[in-house]
C-alpha cells in the first residue's frame, strides 16, 4: 500500500478511536519513562483533531516545555507560552524561536508508526527535516491501533527511538 492509501487508512482508524481516553492511557504510560529518563526540555505538539493530545504533560511532569512552529518549509522551536493561529489550522505559539539544540526530548506525533520508529505524516516533510537536524531524543506517540508492522520508507525519512502507546513506552525494534 503506498503512502497516501495509507494515510487515508489510517485516517479512518483515528475516526474510530477514542481520542481522549487514549491521550489520558498514553500520557499515565509516559510519565514514569519521563522521571526514569530525567528529560528537562521537551517539544511537545499542539494537537490535530486526530492526534493524541498530551497537553497536560507540563501540569504532571516538571520540565521546560516547547512547541513547533511553521516556518517555510521547517519547524522553529518556542517555549510554551501564548497561543495564535497559523497555517493548516494549528495553534502556534508567539514567543520567540530558541535553538532546538536546548532541547533532550521531541515528542513527535503521527497517522501512523512502524515498529522500527517510522512514521507517516501527512506528507508535508516538516517533521523529517527537524528531526534530521536535532540531536535530542525522539519518541513518537501512537495508539498501538495505529502502530504498522511496516511503512513504506524514503530516504529522507528520520524514525524516532522511542514508541509509545496506551501500553507503554518501549525502544524500536
């Protein structure tokens, strides 16, 4: 199955899926990884309709937080603060870019990962291009319904090292 056949499968699997009470099993199943890990500066993302949201992360886990904006083709990276609208229908922050090499954890959302950290985006490369250029620890996020045996790959596509799900947090294969 190719790319955008399986964007659109995994598409229909989100529809199905309870959204809120996986963000809640994921991010339960995240926080004790996170004071084993000992990560002080973390990227999270402000979710799509049809992402998991882990929004609550900075009341839970103590750490200086950051969300990605938009910028060009790429990602600048800002420290959580206020919110504004910006392209494809994403809240971004307004603070000022700092230097993603500050950061130790990037959390990375996704349609779909595979059991070797790839994941299918929406196509756009805006992941993919940061993640190749940031030396942080990445760990992608994903209802276990949507992690694939396998996804077809590009040369250009960065995996993450870490997956996880409403069961856990566990390295890729």
């Amino acid at each position: 199955m190719d790319k955008p056949a399986l964007r659109r499968r995994a598409l229909s699997l989100w529809r199905s899926l309870d959204r809120e009470a996986l963000s809640f099993q994921v991010l339960k199943a995240l926080l004790p990884w996170l004071k084993g890990m000992g990560f002080q500066d973390i990227l999270l993302y402000h979710p799509l309709p049809h992402e998991l949201d882990l929004l609550a992360l900075p009341q839970r886990y103590p750490a200086r937080y950051y969300l990605p904006k938009v910028a060009g083709t790429g990602l600048t990276v800002h420290p959580l603060g206020p919110l504004a609208p910006g392209p494809f229908g994403l809240l971004e922050p307004t603070t000022q870019a700092v230097d993603p090499g500050v950061l130790d954890l990037v959390v990375v959302p996704g349609l779909a990962f595979d059991r070797e950290g790839y994941r299918l985006g929406h196509g756009k490369g805006y992941y993919d291009r940061f993640l190749a250029t940031v030396r942080a620890e990445k760990l992608g996020v994903i209802p276990k319904a949507l992690l694939f045996p396998c996804l077809p790959r590009d040369p250009w596509d960065a995996p993450v090292s870490f997956l996880a799900t409403e069961e856990g947090v566990h390295p890729v294969k």
